[in-house]
C-alpha cells in the first residue's frame, strides 16, 4: 500500500478569496488555542476554518509553518517602537510594552504553542519583530551620538529574559521587573565604559 504524503503546497496569490482565506485560518488557529480541549492540527483548524484540509496543507505544509505564520503576522507592528528621547526611556517603555503583551492570555498561548511546535522556527516567528524594534532603539541612541550596547547584548539581558519568565514560568511579568532588566543593561555597560584597564593599572602599579 503506497505511503500517504501531505498534498504538495502551492504558493498563494494575494487578496481575494486567497485573504479571505488566510484570515479564516488565522482566526481559528486563534480560537482553537483558548480551547484546551482540541488538538491543534491541520484538520481540526480546517474545520474551524470552513476550509477543506488539503487548501491548508498547499498553503503552510505543516501545523507548524502555520503557526509561524499566525505568530509572524500577529507580532509585527503589535508594539510601536517608543522615542522618549533617551535609550533608558525607550528601552524601559518598550520592555513594559512587550511584559504587558505576553500577559495576555491569548498572545501567551500563541507563543508557548509556535515555540513548542515549530523550534527554532517558531522562535524566529515569535522574536524577528522584536529584535527588530530593539534594533530600532539602538540605531535611534547612535543617532543621537550616544554610546550604546550591542543588540545581542540588550536581546540577551531584555528580551531573552521577558521569553522565559512569560513561557517557563509563572512568575509574573510586572512593569518593575522590566525596569530592572533595563537598569542591569544599563549599568553594566556603564561599568564596562568606566572600568579601568588591568593592564595599564598594572604598569602603573610597577
């Protein structure tokens, strides 16, 4: 008996029913993930959708392209990237933006559910806007002639920690907690601006 595969996807045109479509799926991956008691598959989401099962497989192939997908299109543009005129200000704005974000039941359920079943892929889906908004910031300070920390340093000590604490675990994410995480950064770049050279310490000890 010949193996059963997965219909060949298809690319999609925009609008029209094509939307339409996309939409529907969308909304019923949103739907079905407040409702425990369904297994998320391409099937059970079709059938939310009023789709057939096989328009979802040409389009995202798996449940976990999908729900990339759902996660791409629900983070992109959610947090607007802050401008209170210091990187403190926007940094710490923007950290209580996002702790407040993934407090939400719903954007929770999206993230726990694309991280769980898509890996890597679905934490690129859930963090590609975000690093983007953080680059953003970044760029803003070197604008303005300020020192600043890489990306990978203020990814590392702000937005690593927010996914952790809202997926992991059930501490809370309050706006204090995000400050903070702001004024570690801050500090220890400070530090290591002001920190004196071992080296020419030790010359000068000599």
């Amino acid at each position: 008996m010949p193996a059963t595969t997965s219909p060949q996807r298809t690319e999609s045109r925009p609008g029209g029913r094509s939307a339409r479509v996309r939409a529907a799926v969308h909304q019923a991956v949103k739907d079905l993930l407040t409702d425990e008691a369904n297994e998320l598959t391409i099937p059970v989401v079709a059938s939310r959708a009023g789709v057939h099962a096989t328009t979802v497989y040409r389009r995202w192939g798996s449940i976990a392209e999908l729900l990339a997908d759902v996660a791409t299109s629900r983070f992109s543009g959610d947090i607007v990237v802050p401008d209170t005129g210091t990187l403190r200000g926007d940094l710490e704005r923007y950290a209580s933006d996002l702790a407040k974000d993934l407090c939400d039941p719903d954007t929770l359920a999206l993230v726990r559910a694309t991280i769980g079943t898509g890996g890597e892929q679905g934490a690129a889906a859930c963090r590609g806007e975000r690093e983007q908004q953080l680059e953003a910031i970044l760029e803003r300070e070197q604008a303005r002639g300020r020192e600043r920390p890489t990306l990978e340093r203020t990814t590392d000590a702000i937005l690593a920690p927010l996914y952790y604490r809202a997926v992991f675990t059930n501490e809370p994410l309050t706006s204090g907690w995000a400050y903070d995480l702001v004024s570690h950064l801050l500090s220890d770049e400070n530090g290591a601006a002001t920190a004196p050279d071992s080296a020419s310490d030790s010359l000068l000890a000599d």
